[in-house]
C-alpha cells in the first residue's frame, strides 16, 4: 500500500503548488500538512515525494517564463560558439545561475542526512519560520530596490544562490524568502528579487526533484499518488506565479511577513500542547 494515498497527494500538491514560490516557505507548510494528515515527515519516501512533486512546480516556471528561458539558453549556445557572443547579459546570466547552484548541491548531498533526520523536526520549522520574518522584514526595510533585473551581476547571482542553504538547512526558513530577502539587501527591486529568485530555483529543485525519485518510488509511493501530485502542484503553481508578480509589483513584503509569523507561532502553539507530534 502507497505511504501516501491519492486523496493526500492531491493536498499536497495544491500546498506545494501554492507556497513553492511564495516565501512562506513551501517545505515547512508540507511538513504541517502531513503532520496534519498523520503522515510521518521523517520517513524517507515521504522526503522522496516532496521533493518530486516540486517538479510540478518547477516545470510551471519553464512555462511562464519559456520566452525568458529561450532566450538567455540562446544567448548562452551561441557564446559558447561564439566568443564575440560572449559579453551579452543573458550569456553570462545563464552562467551565473549554473555557478550558484553548486553551492547548495555541495551542501545538499554533505549534509542530506542531516537534513532529513534532525532538521526535520516540526519545532525547526517553526523557529525558521518566525527568524525567517525577521529577516524578511529588515531586508525590505534595508533595501533601496533601485536596480532592476538588467543590472544584476555575478556577485549577486552568487549570493543569493548561496542563500538557499538556509532553506535547506532550515526548512521553514523558505528558500524564495531567503533567495529576496537577498536580493532586497543587495538592492534589487521586488520584481527584479522575485524573478531572480525563480531563476535560481530552477536548476535546484529540478535537481533535487530528480535525485529524490527513486527513494520515493523505491520506498512506498505509488506512481499514481506521484503523478497526481506533481500534476497538481503544476496547475497551482503556474497561477501563484502569475499571481506573485503582480503583487510585489505594488506591493511590500509585510503581508507574508505577517502570515509566516502568525503560522510559526500556530505551530508552536500546537507541538507544544502535543496537538502534533514533531
């Protein structure tokens, strides 16, 4: 019998769809989720099937941006053919997102166990939660969000990729509120941060998504419950996209500053009356 049934995996995959991009943190709202559901969020096929169904999610982004990703993909074949080709933006762009996944794919496979064993915990998810506001909130306040996505350099896509270890490390602490928080801090207004942000992500999560496939098949989750919910986390992702953009574009950060807290504080509330079990 699938760990993980049909009916769970569609909930999943709208949570997951919802809150990937968001920096709320999509990896600590799973955790609540299944938490929630009596499923056991330490069980390695159920880190398998997180991961995977992010796939979902990702492939919503090489959608919505298809243009974009053609473009710079483009930009990049012809400067590797071409050495004239080479001082465009968009051909060093597309090297800078490869430089800045190494860091959190160095990291991930170090420290996998330790992730998924210790980190795990319910009681992390919430302290990362709430530490994550803070530091969502003075990056807002700090950042001068005077440059734009075309004046983005090497430096930043560096940082803000390097970022995304304290999500992984933290989860609850929100790899797209670590990725902006980031980018806010080095400057770069909120829609430039944001799509940065979903450019970063893409080569880490499918990564991670891929890697993870065969713990969660292997380990008890049925292709069904899998397909179902990557399919879903597709669907909604693609609209919490389409969504997020315009919101930052008018817009702080102080409304999901405010929920995350609210959340933290929830779930606090709840490991500490044993109303869920860490």
């Amino acid at each position: 019998m699938s760990a993980i049934s049909i009916g769970q995996a569609a909930v999943l995959g709208v949570v997951e769809g919802v809150t990937e991009f968001l920096p709320v943190s999509s990896t600590g709202h799973l955790k609540i989720t299944e938490g929630l559901m009596d499923i056991p969020v330490d069980d390695t096929s159920v880190v398998g099937f997180t991961a995977v169904i992010q796939v979902g999610a990702i492939a919503a982004v090489l959608v919505y941006f298809f243009k974009d990703i053609t473009r710079i993909v483009s930009a990049w074949g012809r400067g590797l053919r071409n050495r004239e080709e080479r001082h465009h933006h968009d051909y060093k762009f597309a090297w800078w997102v490869i430089y800045a996944t190494i860091p959190i794919v160095v990291v991930g496979l170090a420290a996998k166990k330790l992730v998924e064993g210790p980190l795990g915990s319910l009681w992390v998810v919430a302290g990362s939660l709430i530490v994550g506001s803070g530091v969502m909130w003075a990056a807002d306040q700090m950042g001068r969000h005077k440059r734009g996505e075309d004046d983005t350099t090497f430096k930043d896509a560096m940082l803000v990729g390097c970022s995304q270890i304290l999500a992984l490390l933290f989860p609850g602490f929100s790899r797209s509120g670590a990725t902006m928080s980031t980018a806010l801090i080095l400057d770069l207004d909120r829609v430039a941060a944001t799509r940065l942000s979903f450019f970063l992500g893409i080569p880490a999560l499918t990564g991670a998504g891929l890697y993870e496939l065969k713990d969660a098949v292997g380990a008890g989750v049925g292709a069904v419950p899998l397909a179902v919910g990557t399919a879903v986390s597709f669907v909604v992702a693609y609209a919490s996209i389409a969504w997020l953009l315009k919101f930052v574009a008018k817009h702080s950060f102080n409304a999901f500053v405010i929920y995350r807290i609210v959340v933290g504080l929830g779930l606090l509330g709840l490991l500490a009356t044993g109303a869920l079990n860490a």
